[in-house]
C-alpha cells in the first residue's frame, strides 16, 4: 500500500514569544515493512537533526525571535507491507519493561491483568492479544475527556479516553506482567474522513521481534500503519513537542491527512 501524507501543526500565541524551542519526531525511518519513498519537513527556523536514544529521528527547532505564530508541516510518501513484524533494533526488551509517571500500573491495573501473568512466559503473543481484548472490553473509545497529562490509572479508573490512553493502559498492564511493551506515534490510514490521522499504538516483544498492536481499534498495525517513533509514552515518541517563554494563552491545531495511493 502507497500513502501520501500530509501533517500540519499551528500554535498560535495571544502574546509574542519571546523565545521557543520545539523538538520534532516527525520524520519516520524505513524498515523490512514500511519504506519511505520521500520526506519532507517545512518549519519556521533552520532545524538540526539527531538520533535520540531510541534511535529515532529527531528535529530542534529554536524560534529565537518574537513571534505569535508557529507553522510545522511534514509531508512525504510511504509504502508499507501488511506486516505488524518489526525486526529487533538493537535496544534491549528488558529496557520496556521501566514504567513512567504515564504507565505507571496502579492496583486495580496489576488485578486486571494478573489472569495473563501464566501465559505471558511461554505465549507473549497470545497474552498481549488476550490483554488488548478484554481492555477494550473495560474502556470505551471517547474523545474530550482526557489530555496528554491522563495517566494510564487514571484513563483505567475513568475507562474511556482516546489511542493514546488505550496505549497508555495497555503498557502499564504488560508491564505489570513482565511484558516488554513500547509506546508508538504514527499516523492510520482509513476510508473514514472523520478519523483523525494521528494515532498511536503499541509493540510488544515476542522473543525475537516486535508486534505491533493497535489496542484502539483491536487491530494488528498493519499496512495502514505508519511508525513515526518508539518510546516509553506518549511524551516520549509524540510528533510535536516544546517548551516557550511567554507568549500567554496557546491555541494548537493539528491536522493530519493520509490518502490512498495505491494498493
């Protein structure tokens, strides 16, 4: 499958800026199942580019000037297999067992998942599919009622909230079970114009490779998937993050849009 993808991210300010700073993970590397054909970034000041420690590649932008606007789009081609299979890269699983103030897995999240904790030794793969349905048998899918800042117990205790909240839950549950398990940006494919592009999801370690799961939508992360970055959470691998000084209250829009190219 071919896609063509188009991400823009507004921030506009009530006052100037005096000075921002905006780390970008928003160029996707190619692997044995996605494959970009090309990329493009289009920002608002000259951007140095690096690796960050999960290998993946980011972006620093300084906007050393006032200003009360900011303009980040990337566009690009990629083609993707139906694969959910992501080849070890190096880090090691042990590394996605750590839980963050996001994933922390509290009580009523190590009670849920403990009936997998026999499976998960000798079938991961079957433990992680378990976990994913009966999560979404517990959550809801329900935009509006949590934010970037919703922990995995409290999106759990609330039982909604949107992709990165499943994603959230589910690693905190795996983890609880001595499952490695990462968060993933990207952005989904679908027939649906109202879907939001920007999706997250999750891979699980298998014994030799990483799975990807789309705890969401129930779904593997297949060919209508595509990776952006691996970390620990959402504030880890998200596409857009910075920190500013002044400039008052923010308005941010978002808008991704993946198109069909081929099948």
């Amino acid at each position: 499958m071919r896609m063509h993808i188009h991400h823009t991210t507004s921030y506009r300010y009530e006052h100037h800026v005096a000075h921002s700073t905006q780390y970008l993970r928003l160029t996707p590397s190619s692997s044995a199942r996605q494959k970009i054909l090309a990329w493009d970034l289009r920002l608002p000041a000259a951007a140095s580019r690096m690796l960050d420690p999960y290998g993946n590649v980011m972006h620093v932008i300084t906007v050393d000037f006032p200003h009360q606007n900011i303009v980040i789009e990337a566009e690009g081609y990629v083609e993707a297999d139906d694969s959910a299979i992501e080849q070890a890269d190096g880090l090691s699983p042990l590394l996605f067992l750590r839980s963050t103030p996001l994933t922390q897995a509290a009580q009523a999240i190590h009670t849920f998942a403990l009936p997998l904790s026999s499976v998960v030794r000798d079938f991961p793969r079957d433990a992680a599919w378990q976990l994913m349905l009966r999560l979404r048998e517990h959550m809801r899918f329900q935009a509006g009622e949590t934010d970037s800042c919703t922990t995995a117990a409290e999106a759990f205790a609330r039982q909604q909230g949107v992709c990165q909240d499943f994603a959230h839950v589910f690693l905190a549950c795996a983890h609880a079970i001595g499952l490695p398990a990462r968060y993933v940006s990207g952005y989904l494919y679908t027939e649906s114009t109202e879907h939001v592009a920007s999706h997250a999801w999750a891979e699980i370690w298998t014994g030799d490779a990483w799975w990807g799961l789309d705890i969401a939508n129930g779904i593997e992360a297949g060919q209508q998937h595509l990776k952006l970055a691996i970390g620990m959470d959402y504030l880890e691998a998200c596409p857009v993050r910075g920190v500013r000084n002044g400039g008052g209250q923010e308005v941010l829009e978002a808008k991704a849009i993946v198109r069909l190219l081929e099948q």
